[in-house]
C-alpha cells in the first residue's frame, strides 16, 4: 500500500463568496472546511478507528516497583507512627485539618459543584453517544448487577452507618440560617441536606474518574490507570514518568484512607451490634480490632476470588438484603408519612440547592463549623474514595455509552440513596416527635435503637450488622483490587500478593487509626480528620482531570465522524439546491481533496492512537460475503449509498476521493466515481440504511485498495443522519415541508 502524501495547502486571499457558483461543487467543498488532516498511517483515517480496547495492545503488566516502593513506604512510616506516637499522629491530624478547613475549605464546596456540573454536560451533551469501547461493544454485566456492583462500591457501607443517625442529628440541630429544630420544617430540612451530601454531587466525583479511566482504556487502548488520563495534557510518555508516577502514588494514598475510614466506621456500628446481639457491656478497641481482623480476611478472599466471581456475588447479596431491609421499615413504619415526605423534600431539595452550595464560612463561625464537621468532610470523603471506586465503575461499565453511564452512575445510585434516607430518617424522626427520645451520639447506635421499636427487632439487628459487613467486603475488596492494578501498571487483574498486602495494610492502617490518640483523638474524629487532609492533593488532581477528558473528547472519532458528515451533507445539500433547485439527489463522484486550499474539518488527530491501532489491526483484503456493498456504474445517483460498508471501511488515503456531491435527480453518477465506488470488489446488491454520512468525501477514500476491517460504526453513527432519505437520496420535498433553508 502506498504511503499517503501530505499536502501543505495555501491559505486563501479574503473571505470565500456568499454563494456557490453554479456547476462548481468542488470549489464550495473547500470552502467550508479549516484544516487539512492528513490519512493516519497505513491508509487508516483517525475518523475510522472504531475504538481500542488496552488488551489489544499486548501490553505486558509489570509490577511498578516506584509506585508500590513508595506507597508501602509511606503506610509503614504512618502506621509506625500511630503505634510509637498515636497522641502526636492525632495532633498532627487536627492541626492539618485545621489549616485545610481554613484555606482550602472552598476549594473542596466549589469542585463538587463543578464536577457534576461537568459530568452532566458529558453525558447528555453531544459526547454522550460515544461508548466506553468499541463502537460496537456490548456490556458485560447485567443492568442489576452493574447498579449493585456500583451501589456497594461506592457508599453502601455509610448509608447503613448514616441511614437513620443524619437526618436525625439535624433534626435536631438543623444547617445554620435553616429551621428551627424539631420542627416539621425541620426535618424537611433534614432530609435535603443528606441528599445535598449524598446526592449527584458525590456520584459525579466517582462518575467523571470512572468514565475518564474507561475511555482511555477501552476505547485508546491506555493503561487503566489514573495518570493516563493525563495523556493527553502530558503526552502518553510523559504519563509513565515521574509526574505520573506520583499521581498513582496519591491515587494509592487516598485510597488507603478511604477505606480504612470506611473500614472503621464499619467497625464502630458492627461492635454496637454485638452488644445488642449479645446482650453485654460496652465493647472496647480489642473487640473492635478483631472485627476489622475478620472484616480484613474476608474482604481480602473476595478480592482474589475476583470481579465476575466474588465481588459480584456479594454486590448482589448485598443489594437484596439492604432492598428487603428497606422494605420492611417502609411497611412496619411510618409508611404514609414517608410517602407524603419523598415528593415534598425532592422539591425542596430544587429550590434550597443554591442555598446549600453558597453556604460558606463567610456567613459567620457557626456556618465554618457546620461545614468542617459535615459538607467539607463528606466532599473529602467522596474524593477519596474517587480514585478506587471510579476505576472499580470503570472495570465493569465497559460498553455502555457516556450518556447511559452518566444517567445510572450520577442519577441512580442517588435516588436510591435518597429513597434509603426517606425510609429510615422519616422511621427515626418519626419516633422522635412521638417522644421516643432517641439519642443522636454516638451515631452508630442510631440505627439499631431504630430498629429496637419496631416489631422483629432481634431479627433485624442481626440483619442489619450482617449488612454493614457485607456492605465493607464489597468495598475494600474492590479497593485492594485497584490499588493493585495501580501498583502493576494498570494490570486488570492484578498479583494476588499484591492485592493481599494492600488488604492487610488497609485494616492496619484501620486500626491504628481507630485507636490512635486514646479518647481525645481517637475513634471516628481521627478517621475524619486524616480523610479530608488526604483528599486536598487528589481534588486538585480532579480538577485538571477535567481538562485532560474534554480534549480526548473532542479528539475521539465518532466526533470527528459527526463534523464530516454534518458539513458534507449540509453543503451537498445547499449546493443542490442553488444548482438544480428542488430536483437533485446526493451522489458519490471522484474528487480530488489534495487540491483544496483548505481542509474539510477543523479537529486535532491524535497520533497515539492512531499508531497504537495501526499496529493492533490487520489489514484483510474484501471477501463476497463481508457485506460490502458497491455502486454500479448503472446505478442512479439517487441511489447511491453513501453509507455502504465500501463506503465506511475502506483505507483512508490522500488523493483521488470521492465527494458527497449533489447531481440532477434520476441522473447516473460518472463512471469513475461509481468504479472508484466498488473498487475490486464484486458488485453487490447495495445496502439501504436510512442514513447519508457523506464520509467518503470526508474520509477520503482511494479507490481499488483494500478494505480494513472496522465493524460497528453504523449503530454509533445513526444519530448523526436523521432526516436523510434512504438510499443517499435527498428528498427534494424536504426543503418545501419544512419553508426554510439548510443553514450554512
């Protein structure tokens, strides 16, 4: 095959005419396009990459013996430090959050809101039909158990621990500037604010990681890991040197400290329910310690047991019995209250929102103080556990498109989460107004004083501890699994020794946190403070992360396919009209695109990918039974279909080409165009999808050469052409229907 030739165009003198002239629909294809793209290596147009998943690359996964060395270094060195110093290490934690409260505080409250700002215009602005995959690749898990894997994952554990304690504490003690307490205005107020923290905002922190590791993994062929994807900021070299090296580092960091939080917290509402269970005193930091050991040991076998196997098992285990559990207080409770309570409060929660997010220190000390103990934490919270929970959604969301990622991974999880708080907050705040006088400290007792005044309160005790040690497993098995993967360059399954020392580093680093400092600094104070100032450097890594996934975005090749097809046919059509009126149809003619003076699309290619596919794929020549349709030289123009696999799956080539052109209705295409159209290949009855792409003149495809092999564009594309007539026939009625002119 021969090497594509890149043609250096000279940029016109002064603006192009406002109307094309007549019989010269080639001059007006060069004037509605910017730059020159030139035929990606081997014949291989970047528009026609159909996606690369990171195993076709044949990468070899090696153990990064500088992220592992450091991260392990850096967990020892603070472990060693709670056990020889636990009052200087809680010391050092309050001083540490002090500062970041007061410097950094609005940086944590202001990026929550611009990330889900951010991840909704991904998934339901034009990127949202792009697929984390190939274009024509399926998901691998069922829609249940994808939302179970992510429900688990992401905070299941703290919906048990939280589920009836928040909205009850601000009952009690409402957000400053908000209702008075105990009132039914109160626990309105309640109830939003939990969504506030629970909501969208800390899905689209998980969301935009998840969906940045997915792309770059399963459709560029990257390594899923949390440097790549910077590639496209630092270059895809730069991505394995020390800058990325350090960014998985604070990746394996905050993820240590997120499930070791995650992990205490467990542990502190597990140990309350073996002294109801048990009927004994209260239990002391050996007993706790042994909960995290069998929390440690079996989150750990499920780790090595892997995603299609353990974890999945258990998501779904769990996602049963925490639904059974709801239901049960939903019908034994306060079920017409709780009822009357969802629609109000999610009304509510629209109209407060702009209050929640604009609360700030600013509006006096007992704002800053509600803010560091709750929003500010549960923000940090969120960031922390982002790095393993999103590459954990991107491991199991492969092959669904951005738009239905961003709808289940933001919107779904909340609204469960919202319907879990409605259920057992209401139950709560219910029994506190009918004089249950229901303590709201420690918080881990809530939830099971809750359940003592309902009926089957033995039963359910038992049910609810089961459900939080589930509810960790899940997690921290899919934690130790990506801070494995980060360890061994984004291996998807990584060592088991790998995954079996960060398990047991993460219920080390538990329990000296749990116990660190003695009462003063102890326990679940210790845990918040050590999580938010973990989480500081990996929010600024966020907010560049946004960048880097919008400039991969704008590169990706169903974009690039959108932008040719809707200038090619948008000019096509304009200059049928001014040249045959009402009588023209679309046919495919030979052009020569190396002679324009400018380029059809104004886009960026990028190289890496387009090298890494040419070196994945194997260029096959056309057999009769591809499906490979080819225009005859008798056929119509009328009747030429632009969106043939001949059309979309042959090489993409400098030179000769072939211009989606308009010609006189019923009249026959130049033999050369259609000849150029079949190529070598026999000539097939065409195919006749309700679509015109215009991609041959966009893709430039040379005639007689061999076609590539790139399957499932056509269902990626389809939204690009609605309106077009079958056939690659423009409907010459269209224009009068509608009373007005395409637009240029």
């Amino acid at each position: 095959m021969d090497e594509p030739e890149k043609t250096q165009s000279p940029t016109p003198d002064g603006p192009p005419p406002k109307r094309y002239p007549v019989n010269r629909a080639g001059e007006g294809a060069r004037r509605i396009a910017k730059e020159l793209v030139d035929p990606a290596p081997d014949g291989i147009h970047p528009a026609l990459i159909p996606g690369l998943g990171v195993e076709q690359t044949n990468r070899v996964f090696r153990t990064d013996r500088v992220v592992f060395t450091v991260a392990l270094l850096f967990t020892v060195a603070f472990i060693t430090w709670g056990i020889v110093a636990g009052d200087s290490l809680a010391g050092f934690a309050s001083g540490a959050l002090d500062w970041v409260i007061s410097y950094t505080g609005w940086f944590f409250t202001s990026i929550a809101t611009v990330v889900l700002i951010f991840m909704l215009w991904v998934g339901f602005g034009r990127f949202g039909r792009i697929r984390l995959g190939t274009d024509d690749e399926k998901p691998e898990f069922s829609m249940f158990s994808w939302i179970s894997m992510l429900f688990a994952a992401g905070m299941g554990i703290g919906l048990v621990f939280w589920g009836a304690a928040e909205p009850l504490t601000f009952f009690e003690s409402p957000p400053p500037g908000s209702a008075e307490a105990g009132t039914i205005e109160a626990m309105h107020t309640a109830l939003t604010q939990v969504l506030y923290h629970w909501g969208p905002q800390a899905w689209a922190f998980y969301a935009l990681i998840g969906g940045a590791i997915a792309y770059g993994a399963y459709r560029r062929g990257r390594l899923p890991l949390i440097s790549s994807i910077f590639a496209p900021l630092l270059g895809e070299h730069r991505t394995s040197g020390p800058i990325g090296k350090t960014i998985d580092i604070f990746a394996i960091i905050v993820t240590l400290f997120g499930t070791a939080a995650s992990l205490g917290l467990g542990a502190l509402q597990i140990g309350h329910g073996v002294e109801i269970i048990a009927g004994i005193g209260e239990v002391g930091n050996a007993v706790l310690i042994g909960v995290i050991t069998v929390l440690t040991i079996a989150f750990i076998i499920s780790a090595v047991s892997g995603v299609s196997r353990g974890i999945r098992a258990l998501s779904n285990i769990n996602a049963a019995v925490a639904m059974l559990l709801a239901l049960f207080v939903f019908f034994v409770g306060p079920t017409m209250l709780i009822l009357q309570v969802i629609p109000s409060v999610a009304a509510q929660f629209v109209g407060d929102l702009p209050q929640m997010i604009a609360r700030s220190g600013s509006q006096g000390e007992e704002a800053q103080a509600f803010l560091s103990a709750w929003t500010i934490f549960y923000w940090a919270w969120w960031i922390s556990w982002s790095p393993f929970v999103g590459m954990f959604i991107a491991k199991v969301s492969r092959g669904r498109t951005l738009r239905q990622f961003v709808a289940v991974v933001v919107i779904v999880p909340s609204a469960v989460s919202f319907l879990w708080f409605a259920i057992f907050g209401t139950t709560a705040i219910n029994d506190q107004m009918n004089g249950a006088n229901l303590p709201v400290s420690p918080s881990e007792e809530v939830l099971f004083n809750v359940l003592a005044d309902l009926p089957l309160a033995g039963i359910t005790t038992v049910i609810a501890a089961v459900l939080v040690a589930i509810f960790f497993v899940t997690g921290a098995d899919s934690a130790s699994l990506v801070m494995g993967t980060l360890s061994q360059q984004g291996k998807p399954d990584p060592s088991r020794w790998v995954t079996v020392v960060w398990g047991t580093l993460v219920g080390a680093i538990a329990a000296v946190l749990l116990v660190a400092g003695g009462d003063e600094g102890g326990g679940l104070q210790a845990l918040q403070n050590v999580t938010i100032v973990a989480a500081l450097p990996f929010a600024i890594i966020m907010a560049f992360m946004m960048v880097a996934f919008t400039k991969d975005l704008r590169s990706d090749p169903l974009i690039m396919r959108d932008a040719y097809a809707e200038r090619a046919v948008r000019h096509s059509v304009r200059v049928g009209l001014e040249e045959h009126g009402d009588d023209f149809a679309l046919a495919a003619v030979a052009y020569d695109h190396s002679q324009d003076d400018l380029a059809w699309v104004e886009t960026k290619v990028d190289e890496a990918l387009v090298e890494t596919y040419t070196a994945a794929i194997d260029v096959i020549e056309p057999a009769d039974d591809s499906g490979t349709a080819a225009a005859s030289p008798e056929q119509p123009a009328g009747g030429a279909d632009l969106s043939s696999a001949a059309a979309e799956d042959a090489p993409a080539r400098s030179g000769p080409s072939h211009a989606g052109t308009a010609a006189p209705a019923g009249a026959a295409a130049p033999a050369d165009a259609a000849g150029s159209a079949a190529g070598d290949a026999p000539a097939q009855q065409p195919a006749a999808p309700p679509k015109v792409h215009g991609r041959r003149s966009a893709s430039a495809i040379e005639p007689s050469t061999g076609v590539i092999g790139l399957p499932g564009r056509a269902d990626a594309d389809r939204g690009a052409t609605e309106g077009a007539a079958p056939g690659g026939v423009s409907d010459p009625e269209l224009p009068k229907r509608r009373g007005e002119r395409d637009p240029e």
